[in-house]
C-alpha cells in the first residue's frame, strides 16, 4: 500500500500540471486532477478505518473545507441559479479532498511531491516555449492569446501562477539561508539532520529547471505573476537580516545554542554594520537577478516573445504600455492590430507603428471588481452562491480576486476563513526563522506569492491552489 500510495502522490502532483480538459461530458470538464482527487479520497478513507478520525482532524485543509462548505451551502440560498451553484459545490468538494490527501502525506513522501511538482514545471515550460516558436514561425501552437503560451493551462494567467508559486522550493534550494550563513551541524542532532538540498530531495540540476520555468513564466506576459516572483525572492532575502537579529545576537562571542545543532560562527553578525548580512543579501538578489537576465537573453536571442518584455513590465507601475497599430500613409487611416496580423497588414501596405496607450488590462479588472463588489452589496454575510460572478457575466469571467470572489460567494464567512487560513500560515513562517529558516522561507515566499497572484486571479478551482495550501499548511508542520 506504501509503495502505490507513493506513486498516486507522484502522478496526482503531476496531474496538476494538466488543467486543460481532456473531453467534455454532461457540460462539464473532465481533468486530470479529478481522478487525483479519487485516488486521494480512497488513500484517506483507508488511513481514517485504521488510524481514526483523530489523525484525519490534523489537517487543516479538512477544518477549512467544512467551513467553507457550510457557508457556500448557505449562500446557496441566494444564488439566482441554484443547479450552477450547486454543481460548483461539487467541485469545490472533490478540491477539498485532494486537498486533504496531499495535507497529510506531504511531508512523508516530499522526494514524490517534489520530483512531481519539478516534471510539471519542465513539461509546462518546455511546452510553453515551443507555443512561441511554433506561434512565430506559423506552426501549430494551440495558443489561446497571441504570442502568450498558456502550456496546459486554459489561459496564460494561470500558467503563470502554476510556475510563480511552483518554483518556491526550487529557488529556496538554490538560494538556501543556512549553506550561506555557513550554519553547521556539530552536535549529534544536528548531524542527523540533512542539508537542505537533500533535505527537500532537490538536486543541482534545479539551476536548469529554474532558468527554463523564468523563461517559461517571461514569455506568458503574465504580470501578476511576475510581481508575485518577485515578492517571494523578496521574502527569501527578508530571511537573512532577521536571522541575524533573531538567531545571531550582535554580541562579540555568543554563540548559537547547541540544542540548535549549530557550531560557533567564525565571528559574530552585527545587524546594521557587519558585511556578512548585506553580503549574503546581495548574492541571493544577484543569484536571481542572473537568472532574469539569462532568461531574457534567451528569450532576445531565440525571438521567444513578440512582446515588449521591459514596456510590459513598466507598465505594472505606470499603467500604460505600448501597443500595435497598423497606419495607412495614403489615407492616414490608424488602428490597433493583434500581434499575428503584423504579416498581414505590411502585406497589404500598412507601415507597422508602436505606440503608448493607458493599460486597457486596468480598465478591465478594475471593471471585474467593482461588479464583483456590486455583487457583494447584495448578500454581504450569506454571500450569493458559488459561481455568482460567472453567472452574472454570462460566464465570461470571476472577479478576479480570490477574496472578492469568496465573499461573493460564500459571504463574510467565506472571506474570513480564507484570510484566517493565510494570516496563520504567514505567522506561522516568521515564528519558524529562529528554528528552521530554509522552512520559513518557503512559508514566508509561498504566502506572499499566493496573496499576489490571487489579488489579480480567482483560484477557487484550481486544483494547483489547493495543492499549494496544502504544502504550505504540511510545511508548518515539518520537525526542526
């Protein structure tokens, strides 16, 4: 049972790579996750016949579910289509499940979940990068927008977010506190435990994986995304001058306690003034920094994208970007072209223009949450059911906003549930930086991640998402 459960965790984690539905029955999707999330639920049914409903009240994920479960229930009752509401509950319920099942055997079988999570980024990314390739040479490319690579994903925005959160534990291996504060086990605990690379069953080569999943992620033009990679590397770098006042008192001679399985350090960090912390955070921003800039030499080089990297980026800030248009010299005639029309249009005589224009994407979710809010106003406590937005807009989007759209649906319950589960986990990585800092800067950069992308992004149903919380909520309660 040992070894099948293993290779269910193994290729149910690979699974979450595949959100695109392989056919579609009675209106609905059908996944990979979902016979996942069967295989999870009859793995759990046979750890709760032989070790109780007390080892199945260890996952949070469980407790989380129930309530959100009862609050959407609630809010079914104002829900203007009740069979649609319902059926999303369904979904809900199978996502909880997996939840559940990934919960309590993480940290048991963490080389499967990792050697799971890293084949489903390179798949992902590889497949992406050939989506442009194929998009500029003319090939066929299965791109749903233009010159942005989804991989198996239904759109590029949620590719984005699978390889923004995903490589977390990929880039904490690489850039692991502990290896650069020189922190060694000397004592007996301390030498049994492992290094961190060895620890999270990550190896070298997570250099190539991290280098090809940036470009991967580059290329979707995905900027939520991209501001949600670069919290989490921030929260990597926050690690190392909190160790230092936390960890290291600015002491001449103290040492670590022995009970922390750490010898001296060769001499004592003084927050503020000793070059070791800034040293330490500038070879974590350089090591990434490195990598972007390899990545967009890459993506320069072999023509990946046929986007304004650098514009698109600017225009996070400053709400504007550059556009396509297509001008008639003769007539003066100008408008806006999409990017796989450029041939078209200089065939036909058209110069091709670049111009700057205020961001239509602002327009637009700023649009998506003030009809999500509207919605709220309506049923603030119970919520209007699960799938609201989409019912209101005809089924064109959500409110792009994982907490909108919880409060939408599930009401003020929902919500705080939601932002309970979050502020506990981010509490829960801080206090963890005294005692094991690779783990609270995992903790720490995942949260941010999963806060910054679902500002833009309602990841209710992605199966991902729920793994991530998962991970997040079994990381806290890995033994230091």
């Amino acid at each position: 049972m040992d070894k099948l459960k293993k290779t269910a965790l193994l290729f149910s984690v690979i699974f979450l790579a595949f959100e695109l539905p392989l056919f579609t029955a009675g209106g609905s999707g059908f996944k990979l996750w979902m016979p996942a999330a069967v295989a999870g639920v009859v793995f759990t049914l046979w750890d709760l016949r032989r070790k109780g409903f007390s080892w199945l009240k260890q996952s949070k994920i469980f407790w989380l579910g129930v309530g959100l479960w009862i609050f959407s229930v609630l809010g079914l009752i104002n829900s203007p289509l009740k069979t649609y509401s319902a059926k999303q509950l369904l979904i809900l319920t199978a996502l909880v499940a997996l939840g559940i099942f990934f919960e309590l055997n993480i940290n048991k079988y963490r080389k499967e979940v990792y050697q799971g999570l890293a084949w489903g980024i390179l798949l992902n990314s590889v497949y992406a990068i050939y989506q442009n390739i194929a998009f500029d040479r003319g090939w066929l490319n299965l791109e749903i927008m233009a010159a942005r690579p989804n991989g198996f994903f239904p759109e590029p925005d949620w590719l984005g977010i699978y390889l923004a959160l995903g490589l977390v534990p990929f880039l904490v291996c690489l850039l692991s506190v502990g290896s650069r504060y020189n922190l060694e086990p000397t004592s007996r605990e301390g030498m049994d435990r492992p290094s961190v690379g060895s620890r999270y069953n990550l190896e070298p080569t997570s250099y190539i994986l991290v280098l090809i999943a940036i470009t991967a992620l580059t290329i979707t033009v995905a900027r939520a995304s991209w501001l949600a990679l670069i919290a989490e590397m921030g929260m990597i770098a926050l690690v190392v001058p909190i160790l230092a006042v936390v960890v290291i008192p600015a002491k001449a001679g103290i040492q670590i306690s022995r009970a922390k399985g750490y010898k001296h350090l060769d001499s004592p960090v003084k927050p503020g003034n000793d070059k070791r912390v800034w040293n330490n955070i500038g070879g974590i921003s350089g090591t990434f920094i490195l990598l972007v800039l390899v990545s967009l030499l890459f993506i320069s080089f072999f023509h990946l994208s046929r986007f304004n990297i650098p514009d698109r980026f600017r225009s996070i800030f400053f709400k504007e970007h550059i556009i396509t248009e297509a001008y008639n010299p003769k007539t003066g005639e100008r408008f806006k072209i999409n990017l796989e029309d450029i041939d078209t249009y200089r065939g036909q005589g058209y110069l091709i223009e670049e111009e700057y224009t205020g961001d239509e994407n602002v327009a637009s979710r700023k649009e998506k949450f003030t009809g999500a809010w509207d919605i709220i106003k309506q049923h603030p406590l119970l919520g209007s059911g699960l799938g609201r937005t989409l019912i209101a807009t005809d089924y064109q989007h959500n409110a792009n906003n994982l907490f909108l759209e919880w409060w939408a649906s599930a009401g003020l319950g929902g919500l705080l549930l939601i932002v309970g589960v979050i502020a506990h986990i981010t509490i829960k990585g801080f206090s963890l930086i005294k005692k094991d800092p690779a783990t609270a800067q995992m903790i720490l950069a995942g949260t941010a991640g999963f806060i910054i992308v679902n500002l833009f992004n309602a990841s209710i149903f992605l199966a991902f998402a729920w793994f991530y919380l998962a991970w997040l909520l079994a990381l806290m309660k890995r033994k230091t």
